[in-house]
C-alpha cells in the first residue's frame, strides 16, 4: 500500500519501529471495547502484531492497517483490511483519544475510500462497527457508505456499511 498524504495527515505502513505506538493504542479502553482485546502487552508483542498482521497482509493482498502521521507524530492507525482471498476490503481507522473530535476519522476514512475507488479501482469497499458505536456511525455516513444491515449474532453484532462503485 502507497503512502497517503491528506491536508493534515500521512498515512503510511507500519514498521516494526512502530511497536511502542501499537501497543499504547490498542490497549486504550476504547479500543478495547470498540475493536477488542488483541492481547499485546508487550514490545514483543506489538513487534508480532505488526508483523504478523498488517505487514503480512501488506505482502498478500496489498492493503492492511498503516499508521496515521500528524506532524511526525503518530496519532492512529487505519487501512484496508482484506483478511483472506475471498473477503471483501474493509476500512478500518482508530485513534488516540486526545484526538478525536478533530475530524481525522473522517479525513482518513475519505481519503482510504478514495484511494480504494480511483487506485485500486476497487468496485465495493465494506466497513463495520458496534451498533452503539456513534462516533464511527457518523463517520461511515460522512464519507457516504450505506448501512445495509446488521451483521453477526449476540454480543458480535456489528453493523455493516457498504460503498458501491458507480456504474460507469
């Protein structure tokens, strides 16, 4: 995956460098609940994360979780996620507390899909999230994916959203 530059932000891929960043994101509460427990408690534990996660998926399929740059400074973690052959990309973003409400979900998450549409020339990209989740509901319907519906069962409910390609 190229590197992706916004008005404010790079997205880039992860490096093994990065483990320190990781490893305080994903053990946020909101992460946690949001995205679930990861089990990286460790420096050797993001190390495995990052590289048994995005950078292999960044060999397989192209695509996978990069961090997200703000001046320099890391300050999320987004991509496209493809998780086998057959499933269908995935956008997916988090960030730091201290940063939300800034309107970086939306630029991220607007400018993955974008670059999904015109490089990749991706016909659907899907995303999902808790159903209580609002703030990342808000941001889905932002950069214009539909709900289509509510996906999984009991506690793993999650609700699907989907952008379609228009049809030249």
């Amino acid at each position: 995956m190229q590197t992706i530059r916004t008005a404010r932000l790079v997205i880039r891929q992860f490096t093994l460098a990065d483990g320190p960043f990781v490893m305080q994101l994903v053990n946020q509460p909101s992460w946690l609940q949001w995205i679930g427990n990861r089990n990286v408690h460790t420096l050797n534990d993001a190390e495995t994360y990052i590289s048994s996660g995005p950078m292999t998926m960044y060999q397989r399929y192209g695509v996978g979780l990069c961090g997200v740059e703000l001046a320099g400074t890391l300050i999320g973690m987004a991509g496209l996620i493809k998780r086998t052959p057959e499933a269908e990309i995935d956008l997916g973003y988090a960030f730091l507390p201290e940063y939300w409400g800034q309107g970086y979900a939306s630029e991220v998450a607007q400018a993955l899909l974008t670059y999904a549409i015109t490089t990749l020339k991706l016909p659907r990209i899907i995303a999902t999230t808790h159903l209580e989740n609002q703030q990342s509901i808000k941001v889905l319907e932002r950069i214009g994916m539909q709900f289509e519906g509510i996906i999984g069962e009991g506690e793993q409910q999650l609700r699907l959203f989907g952008y379609n390609q228009p049809r030249t």
